[in-house]
C-alpha cells in the first residue's frame, strides 16, 4: 500500500514538472527576437498555412473550429472571464489601501442606497474617489461627485481621483477641471458638480445619466430633496444597479433632509464611525486627545463645545447657541380679544427659491401681533405668485372685518421683497391691491428686534407651521473661531417665510413706534401725494381747527 501512495506521488510530481515544462516552453518567446509567444506564433504559422491551402487537412480543420455554432460565444465568455478577473484585481487593488471601515462601504455591492454620516478625517473623499474610479473599471459607466461648490468639488476630489485611476492602469482619454469631467478610454466617465446655488440646479444636474452618485456634506446642501428626488434619481434609473452615497457630519441644524434620510427612511444602508477608528489618523503620534486639543486651542473652544462633539464625534449635537429665535412664543386660536387695527402682509419673491407670503395683524394700541396667514411655495409662474397674493388679500380682509367692523382697509398691505418689483407694479394695476417695495435698511439689527419681539410674544406665529419650521433652522454664521456672528447662515439654511415675516414686522415697528421701524418710500409718497390732494379742512390737525 505505501509502494503505491509512494508511486502515486511520484506520478503527480512528474506530471507537475512535465505541465511547469509546457506551460514555460508555450508562453516562452518563440525566439530570442520575437515578443510573441510560441503559442501565438504557431497559431499564426497555422492559420497562414490554412489560408494557403483551405481545402487542405489543415484548412479543413481551422474551419471545423471556426464554423461552430457557439464559437462567438465561447470566445465572448472566455472574454468576460478575463474581463472579470481584471475587474477583480482592480478592484482588490483600489480596496487594499483602505482601513477596515471604508472596505465595509467599498465591497458592498448589494445595497444601492447608502449614507454616511460621521466624524471628519474618516478618509470619506479617499473613499469616494475609489468608489468612482471601481464604477468606472467597467465600460460605459457615469459617476457623478456633488460638492457644496464646484470648486470644493474640484480641489477636494479631482486631482485624486486622477492618481488613484492611472495608479490602477484605468487609461485617461481627456480631463478637465475647467470643466469637471475625467474620461476613460473605455467609454466611462467621472463628473463633478457643485451645488451651491439653488437657482441653477434644474439646468446643472439634468440631461446626465448616472451609474454612481456621490453628495459630499449633505447636511449642509441646497434643496436637497428636489436635487435627490426630482433630478437624480431619474438620471439614474438607465443603469438598474446604479448607487447614491450621501456623506457628511452631523448637521448643525434640525430638519434637514440628511436627517430625515438618517432616522426615517427606509431601504438605506446606514454607516457611521469617528475618526479615532481610522488607523491612518490615529497613531502613537497623534491621538484623539492630542487633536482635539490642537483644535480647542486654535479656536478658543473646550472639548465639550458643540462643534467638537459634532464633528470629531459624530454626535447629533446641533448649534442651539447660534439660533437666532430662541424662545419663541407660539398659538393654537387667536383670542377673540384680539382687535386688529393694522395687517401688513411680507412678501419675499423666488422661483428656484421660495416664494413666501407672511401676513402679520397687530393692533397699534397694544403693539399685539399674530400671524394670521403663512404661504411658502416655489417653481411658480408670476401668474401663481398673483393669485395666491390675491387669496391672501381676501383672507386678510375677512379676518378684519370679522374682528373689526370699523377696519380701515388703507391700514392693509404688501409690502414686497424689491427683487421683482414688476410683480408689485402688477398688483398695484392690474388688481388694485396696495403693494409696496419693502423697508430695508439696517436688516441685522431688524432680525435682532424681530427676534426678541417673538420671544416676548409681541409677534406670536402659528403652531406647528411654516415659520415654527423655520425658527428651528435659522442659525447665525460662525467665524474661523467658531465665534457667533451677526449674519444669518443661509448657506446652511435660507429662511423665505423669515425674510418675508421681516419686511412686515418692519410696517409693524414703524405705526407701533419701535426704533427698528421703516416705512416703504413708496407708501410715504403716496400718503404725502393723497394729503396733497385733499381740501383744506383736512389737511389741518386738529389741534388747529378752532372753529368747532
């Protein structure tokens, strides 16, 4: 029995060496002059002597071969087979400089809808530019990045993303930052986009299809939903594995979209890690503690300020600090005590952005305030814009009478953003309806007054509506020190239905003798010229009349 294990492993080993031998002698140059292989240059040889003499042993053979039925398919899949093995090595190549956490979001194929929220230097960008270039191995794919603006998008990702591509022989056919694309030889293509302003989103992301979606620091971009919902998800549904990656921090604000994504919505493959698990951060050198000091002592901060916990521990800590309505009072009824004397009714004008229409009646005696109507609604035409001021208007008239049966209606108004004024001109022509260009001036110092009159309940807002949405979003800008300016961040948030409450809040100030107060130009004009037209009589005070 052993004499025959003993011969069956001698029988293998010759048969390995006599394969090694084969496989050398095959693959071998076939002469020291040559490049091509033995195998290549006696297909070659073979298939010149076929040509010579097809109706030949040799001919008759080659043809047999070639005449098969399924040759074109055994060669497609002998291709594909390579093919995939190319893609694999790739791939493993693309993966093996990445730490543990970012492989997990890297070979995760299954699951086309992901989002990352985490601590900054996670290494997201490293990984997304490997996410790219992997989509891209393939033939015909698009992957798109989206960063805040296009230029964060081009210096944070496009330069390496080129490096990691030739790094893996992926050959560039043409790239422009200029224009943000990296296109391959193989008929795929990289793009990358900003999303900075709302306005152009329509024009910037439509007309494409894409394979892959990256949206860098999505709790802080524009109009995300509509971005998400309306323009990229049906530029995707061409490719049937096609994939969206949203990445960020935690958002400073409540409500955003991410975080909706985050904590409501169904079908998203959630990740979340900090960077004290990235080994390329954290080392003998460089601890958690070491770095979060450095960044404590650069911005004046302690490690318990919001900003650390938010964005180098991951943690859902928003900047309640920075908001600029604290303690805001809202209702649920209007008491029937409520006598109004005035309503001034804010209009801010948008398209892309929101058109918002915010309807204030107070009573100048008391200086009591309710918001009684709140509109907000975009990608209107003028003629919209219109008719809802018109609903408005009459809501607002009803409301007065109903509350006042003596009510002065030159005592109601628009007064309207100065961003479209032929939209106020039309009102004022067409429909008869008092509209007026807003009072501007001194709108840090207004948003400021605006705030404390909602805090002291002056101006109370609905519950559980529009502006309450709002309140909670609207933070100031804070500066390379993480200091709380005195500018509202509307990058991060831009608060319409705000803006439109505040151009009639400053009506509100000026009948009720608050220093904040201003009354449109417009107005005063029209005032001065319907006092110039009147009779004598009435245009005395009545300190003067000493005839009664």
């Amino acid at each position: 029995m052993t004499n025959v294990v003993t011969q069956n492993q001698i029988t293998r080993e010759i048969k390995g060496d006599i394969f090694a031998a084969l496989r050398t002698a095959l693959t071998a140059p076939a002469s020291s002059k040559s490049k091509k292989s033995w195998t290549e240059a006696f297909i070659e040889q073979m298939l010149a002597e076929a040509r010579k003499e097809p109706s030949g042993p040799l001919g008759q053979l080659v043809a047999k071969q070639i005449m098969q039925e399924d040759i074109l398919s055994k060669l497609d899949a002998e291709t594909d087979k390579a093919l995939a093995k190319d893609v694999d090595f790739l791939e493993y190549r693309l993966m093996k400089l990445l730490y543990d956490k970012q492989r997990e979001v890297f070979l995760d194929d299954m699951i086309h809808k992901k989002i990352l929220i985490g601590s900054r230097r996670l290494g997201k960008t490293t990984l997304a530019t490997r996410l790219m270039v992997k989509d891209c191995i393939r033939p015909n794919r698009h992957a798109l990045f989206i960063g805040l603006k296009f230029e964060t998008a081009i210096n944070l990702a496009f330069d390496e993303t080129v490096r990691v591509a030739e790094s893996v022989g992926l050959v560039i056919s043409k790239k422009s930052k200029n224009d943000g694309n990296i296109e391959f030889t193989n008929g795929s293509k990289i793009t990358f986009k900003g999303n900075y302003t709302v306005r152009d989103q329509d024009t910037n992301f439509q007309g494409d299809h894409y394979s892959l979606v990256v949206i860098d620091e999505v709790q802080s971009q524009k109009n995300v939903q509509h971005l998400i919902d309306d323009l990229l998800r049906p530029a995707m549904t061409d490719y049937p594995d096609s994939t969206m990656l949203l990445t960020g921090t935690p958002p400073r604000i409540k409500g955003t979209y991410a975080e909706k994504i985050w904590k409501e919505f169904k079908g998203w493959k959630h990740y979340s890690w900090t960077m004290a698990e990235n080994p390329f951060i954290i080392n003998e050198n460089h601890t958690v503690e070491s770095i979060i000091e450095d960044i404590c002592r650069e911005k004046g901060i302690t490690p318990d300020a919001p900003f650390i916990k938010r964005e180098y521990f991951g943690s859902w800590e928003y900047d309640l600090e920075s908001m600029v309505f604290k303690d805001y009072q809202k209702y649920k009824e209007i008491p029937a005590t409520f006598i109004p004397t005035d309503i001034a009714i804010g209009t801010d004008y948008g398209f892309s952005d929101y058109n918002s229409i915010i309807a204030l009646a107070y009573n100048r005696t008391t200086s009591q305030a309710y918001v009684i109507s709140e509109r907000k609604f975009n990608r209107a035409t003028v003629t919209d814009i219109i008719n809802t001021c018109k609903e408005v208007f009459e809501y607002c008239k009803k409301f007065a009478i109903e509350r006042n049966s003596n009510f002065d209606f030159a005592k109601l108004a628009f007064y309207c953003d100065t961003s479209d004024q032929s939209i106020t001109y039309e009102l004022n022509i067409n429909y008869k309806i008092p509209a007026y260009n807003c009072y501007k001036y001194d709108k840090k110092m207004a948003i400021a007054q605006l705030s404390d009159w909602c805090r002291t309940g002056k101006i109370l807002i609905p519950e559980e509506g529009i502006l309450q949405n709002e309140f909670e979003r609207t933070v100031y800008k804070r500066d390379e020190q993480d200091n709380i300016t005195s500018e509202i961040d509307d990058d991060l948030f831009h608060p319409d239905a705000v803006d439109a409450l505040l151009y009639a809040s400053r009506q509100y100030a000026f009948d009720c003798g608050e220093e904040t107060g201003g009354q449109s130009s417009d107005k005063t004009k029209k005032e001065e010229a319907r006092q110039n037209t009147l009779p004598d009589w009435m245009n005395q005070d009545e300190g003067d009349n000493n005839d009664y």
